[in-house]
C-alpha cells in the first residue's frame, strides 16, 4: 500500500533516498533528545532520523499517511501526532523540554511554520528543512537582498540561517513546478532581544508593508518625536538595515520622547 499526494495538503514525496538521508544530516542533534518531523508522509526522511541517537515524533494531518506509518514503522506508532501542526499545542507532547523541527514542508504552509516556530524559539534550538528554493532564500537572506524582507530579519533575530543546498522537481512524485531548496537554523546563543520583543515585531512589519518608502515615511504611525525622526537611519529603507539595526531601530523607538 502506498499513500496517493493530495494536492489540497500541498504534497509532494520525496523519492530520493539519498536527498533524504542528507536531510537528516543536517541536525546536530545535540542540546535535545526530541525531534518533530512535520509531514512525513510515507516516512522516506523518517527512517534515516529513526536511525539517530534522538526521539523522533511525527505530525501528520492526513489520515492515510498516518495509517501508513503506524503499519510500517511500528516503533514509531505511539508517537504519530494526528494533528494540525499549526493548530496543535506541543506543549501536550514535549511539556518544556527543548525539540528540533524538520520536514520536507508544505509549500502552502511554510512561512507560518516558521512564524510558530519563532513563536517557540524558546523550545527550538533546532531547525531544518525543504522549502521553496525561493522562500529558503528569502529566511536566509541578507540586508541589500531583494528579497530580504519581515520572513529574514525576524527569523535572523533569533537563529543563524544557512541555505544548504537545493533540490530539483525531479527527485518528488508528483514534482512541483519549483526547485526547492534545504535550510538550517540554530538558534543564536545569546536569542532574548535587549528591547520589546512585541515592538520589534512591529516595527519590522511595518517598515516592510512598505519596502520602497525610507523608515521616515513608512514608520509614521509610531508619532514619532521631530528629534528622533532627524536620525539618519529614518533616511534608509528597511532593505538596507541589517538585523542589528532594526534592533537598535526599535531601542530608539522605545526610548522617544514625543512632547
């Protein structure tokens, strides 16, 4: 018995022995005991991580991948979660032990998989996967980039993020239309922010809504004091800050005096 894809979850098997066992690779697998992998679907990653020095547990939504798993990875079967990642508390399975999170993602889901995992960051040292070659490039980008946006700088706030490879349609059934492309993050030692963490998140948001604008112009809504906007850094875009400036943005922000 084999699973069919289901175009509605978004999902494309990987194939290819090889391009899985390298994904499982990419975990250090140190600092942690538990692993998530999220989709697993017929389990070709799966197996390579069930051979590691590590808990693996699994999330799945789709019925007939669940039951496909419970019947051939029987040593998995008490730790296949049938749920809704996104939806889900962890907190249910790992209480507040620390876990990594992998998985050949979702395309229609993997920008919020990452905003959920920022959300835990505090749980998830961790961090890898398969995405759309161009949203691993975007996580992973630098200040200056085109594509350097809110998913960068709020992902590079808090994890080191490296693109590791990427990976043609071929090695998937059904392929998708894009290459994808294999990403990892570890989170930063020092992850807690020295200003509001909600401002942060703000004001990043904000300043890309609208990208060409300088921070003078897109950053009005804060009524920000005559002073503060003389600053320099008001003269740039958000493109041309890197992360550390956004959070020497929001420091000054939180420090204005407006009269």
């Amino acid at each position: 018995m084999s699973v069919k894809a289901k175009k509605h979850l978004g999902q494309h098997f990987l194939t290819d022995e090889t391009i899985a066992e390298k994904i499982a690779d990419t975990l250090s697998f140190k600092g942690y005991k538990h692993v998530l992998e999220i989709g697993p679907g017929m389990g070709v990653l799966t197996k390579y991580l069930l051979k590691k020095n590590s808990i693996t547990h699994v999330i799945e939504i789709d019925t007939e991948s669940v039951a496909y798993l419970k019947n051939n990875y029987l040593n998995l079967a008490d730790r296949v979660i049938e749920q809704d990642f996104l939806k889900y508390d962890l907190t249910t399975v790992f209480k507040d032990e620390p876990f990594a999170i992998i998985g050949n993602f979702p395309y229609n889901i993997s920008t919020q998989i990452v905003f959920k995992t920022l959300e835990m960051r505090n749980q998830i040292p961790e961090f890898s996967g398969m995405f759309q070659k161009e949203v691993a490039q975007r996580i992973c980008s630098k200040e200056g980039s085109k594509v350097y946006g809110i998913l960068s700088v709020l992902t590079q706030a808090f994890y080191k993020a490296d693109y590791l490879f990427t990976v043609p349609p071929t090695v998937f059934n059904p392929p998708p239309k894009v290459d994808s492309g294999v990403l990892i993050l570890k989170r930063k030692e020092n992850f807690k922010l020295p200003c509001s963490e909600k401002l942060f998140f703000k004001v990043v948001k904000q300043a890309f809504q609208q990208r060409r604008k300088t921070l003078r112009n897109s950053l009005k809504t804060f009524n920000l004091s005559d002073n503060l906007k003389a600053n320099t850094i008001f003269d740039k875009r958000p493109e041309q800050l890197p992360v550390t400036a956004f959070i020497e943005l929001t420091q000054l922000i939180e420090t204005d005096e407006t009269d």
